[in-house]
C-alpha cells in the first residue's frame, strides 16, 4: 500500500493518519522487482510510472472488467511494456490489492476525520460530510469496487485485506458513537449493513442517474444515505433526521422497447420449441456463471446446450438479449417477494406492527435472493457493458424502488423516493448471504428504526 492513495490514481485527496492508527500496512518501499531491473532504485520518473500502471488498471477494470483485463491490457493502457509492467507488479492480483488498498485508506481516513456521532444536528452534519467523502470515493474508485468481490472469492489476499479493513472501519465508527450506542447488542452487524448499503446506494444511484439525471442528484441521494444512518442510531429526531414530505416524485423510467416482448415470448412457445427454449437459457446461464457475461460467448451456450447457432438464433438476437431474458425471468420471483413485504400499519388506524412478520419476510428475501445470486451478478456484469441492458437495469430497480416507496409512504415524513434507494441497496447487501442471528436483527432494526423510524 502506498501512503498518500491519492497521488497514485488522481483520485481526491484525504487527510491521511498514520499506518499505525489506522491499523492498516504501513507505506511499502516503491522498488522494482527483481529479476526485471537490476536498480531496485525508484526515482521521480518511476513513481510516474508505477502511478500511470495503477490509473490504467482502474480505467481497464473499469472498462472491461477484472477477470477480462489481461496484464496486456494493462501495460497498453499504461503505454508501457509487459517488462515494465512486472517490475513494479507481480500479477493483476498484485495491481488490484494496491488499488483496493488505496480505498481502504481512503476511507480509514474519511471515518478518521468524521466529528462525533451524536443525536443533534451535528451528528447530522458529521455524517452528512462523511457521506459525501465517502461518495468521492465511490466515484473515483468505483471499477475497484465492482470488480473486487468476484476477485476476492479467488484470493485470499483480496479477501484479508477487505476483511482488516472492514473491521477497522466498523471499530473507527463505532468509537465515534455515545458509549450506550456503542455498547449496544448487535452494533457492529449493524454498522457493518449500513457500511455496505452506503456503498451500494452509490452503485444503484448511478444507474438510475444515468437514465434519469434530474431525478436522483447525488446530493438527494446523499441526505437519504446520511438521514438513515442518524435515524438508525438515535431514531426520530424532529428537524433533525425528520423531514416534511414535500420531495419531488420521480418519474418511471421504462424498459428498453427490445424488452417489450420478453416476458410473453416463452409463453408463445409449445412443444419442443419451449423445451429448447428454456434449454438454451439453462445453457446460457451457466456459460454466464462460468466465464462472467464479458467472456461467455454464443458458442459456449450451443456446445453447453447440445444445439446448433442457428437454432440459437431462432430464439435469441445476441448474447445481450440472451442475458435479458435471463435476468427478467430471475425478476419474477424477485418481484412478487418484494410486493409482499409486510407493509407498516397507516397512522390511527389502530392495527399493530408485528416485528416478527418482518423477520420472517427478510428470511424469505436472503433464501430467495441467494438462488438468484448468480444471475444477479451478471446482471451488475452485463450493465456495465452493453447500453440497453443499463437502460433496462435502470427500469428494473426503478420498479424496485417504487415497490419500496409503497412500503414507506405510510411513515408520513422524509423523501421516500430517494431513501427507496438505499433502501433497495440495503436488501440487496443482506440477500443471498448466510447470516448469522445477530446480522438479521440488525436488518431489522436498520429497516424499523433507520427507515420506518419506529
């Protein structure tokens, strides 16, 4: 890891503390590597250089993805030599590590320079900022955060680095708190939700700003992020996390038209034409989970099926098209699971709210969303690279969202529409996973007291 992450990247400067109060390595040596240069020495033109490699592995990887990205790539987009390259780094492992080490000291230091957390305006404001440095970040960084867990599930080293720094940050914030927060059962399961959820919110926030710029401005979504937090460690503070209902509704986003036919295409079909129909999406679908959607190719999908390309043809355009139908289909479970989270009783109706339908529903959603766990990571894959596919992903986590602002108008105060979102994000970082007893009741205590503020 290098001591100031932003000098190496371009990406925003942050107060730095010390590698032994973040408890993170400290500064390594910049040295070439043996046997590629026989002067371990670096000077000004070598810094440059070893920066330019790592700029070029954020822009390539964010581009093309990390298992795509060949060392090639990566000392083209650097305009150096394979030589080059392997004097300052070992492998892509190596490259993506420093990279990924740079946000873990990035945001070790943002969590640094965080003011108390505490129930008034202040630790409003404290988060409020944090949030922002935090979705600087994000921004910049944000090829390494959507390449790093399908790498991490592969090395172990990506996988200790996340896991040190992850800790460190739960325990940076948790020390910002009042010690009776602090102390509370289940804290750090819940600030480690809400560390996860911040980051998908600027994921999902992009993809819907994409397809609707005016609709979810950075900053909207910002003050959703920063208003849950606060509400989730102090609850309802008037003035304060607790705010009038006078938001901007956001106007649906639709489907690409090339989707329009999707959902009735199958059931056009009969016979041996749905029996290979749904044998080429079998096919496709673990094409996709074996080579990731960038590497999966139509030839994969025939030889996996047994069928020939033009019967391929005969049912799907491209790989794009393909890879819809798959992720629509995974949709429809997804959908009708969502519709039917326990909704919160409306003010003065007299009906009471019941915790444990919740907790059971969450445990219907992780059980649910874990089967679709592969489909949903090409989905995040396919978007990333092909125009239409971002257009219907922005559609499909609009219908998401709305979905969830149904769930929250009965609160009566806030911006439903912006915290749908992290709201959305939330559900998505707790899904699919085995989560111990005490990650569960932190879900449920984000969702009632950060979002339903009960």
């Amino acid at each position: 890891m290098i001591s100031d992450p932003a000098s190496s990247t371009g990406g925003p400067a942050r107060p730095t503390p010390t590698a032994e109060a973040r408890g993170l390595p400290g500064p390594e040596p910049i040295a070439r590597r043996a046997p590629f240069s026989g002067n371990p020495a670096v000077g000004q033109r070598g810094q440059r250089t070893r920066q330019r490699i790592l700029a070029a592995a954020l822009r390539a990887f964010g581009e093309g993805g990390y298992h795509t990205s060949t060392i090639a790539d990566l000392a083209r987009h650097a305009g150096c030599s394979r030589v080059t390259f392997y004097q300052y780094f070992s492998s892509k492992e190596d490259v993506l590590w420093h990279l990924a080490g740079q946000v873990a000291h990035q945001v070790s230091a943002s969590v640094e320079a965080m003011g108390p957390l505490t129930p008034d305006g202040a630790g409003w404001t404290a988060i409020r900022a944090w949030v922002a440095q935090y979705a600087d970040i994000y921004e910049h960084f944000g090829a390494v955060f959507h390449v790093f867990e399908s790498a991490a599930r592969e090395a172990e080293s990506l996988k200790a680095l996340n896991t040190r720094a992850v800790a460190l940050t739960i325990a940076r914030i948790r020390s910002k708190l009042p010690a009776a927060a602090s102390a509370a059962g289940g804290a750090d399961a819940m600030i480690g939700l809400l560390l996860g959820a911040t980051a998908h919110a600027c994921y999902l926030g992009r993809i819907l700003r994409h397809a609707a710029p005016h609709a979810y401005p950075r900053a909207r979504v910002d003050d959703a992020i920063a208003d849950i937090i606060h509400r989730t460690f102090f609850g309802l503070v008037p003035d304060v996390n607790v705010h009038g209902r006078d938001a901007v509704a956001a106007p649906p986003i639709d489907f690409d038209h090339r989707a329009d036919g999707t959902s009735t295409r199958r059931s056009a079909l009969v016979g041996a034409a749905r029996a290979t129909h749904d044998a080429l999406l079998s096919a496709g679908y673990e094409a996709f989970i074996r080579h990731g959607y960038h590497s999966a190719r139509i030839d994969d999908v025939v030889e996996i099926a047994g069928l020939s390309h033009g019967l391929f043809y005969r049912y799907f355009a491209n790989k794009a098209d393909l890879a819809r139908v798959l992720v629509l289909t995974a949709m429809e479970p997804l959908s009708s699971t969502l519709a039917a989270i326990p909704a919160p009783p409306e003010p003065g109706s007299g009906k009471a709210w019941s915790t444990a339908d919740l907790r059971a529903w969450l445990r219907t959603y992780n059980k649910m969303h874990a089967s679709e766990a592969g489909i949903i990571r090409i989905w995040v894959d396919a978007t990333r690279r092909d125009a239409s596919l971002g257009t219907d992903a922005a559609a499909a986590l609009d219908w998401g969202r709305r979905q969830i602002v149904h769930f929250l108008e009965p609160r009566g105060f806030g911006d439903v529409h912006a915290e749908a979102i992290v709201a959305m994000a939330l559900l998505d970082v707790f899904g699919g996973r085995n989560h111990p007893t005490q990650t569960l009741e932190a879900a449920v205590h984000v969702i009632e007291r950060g979002l339903l503020g009960r």
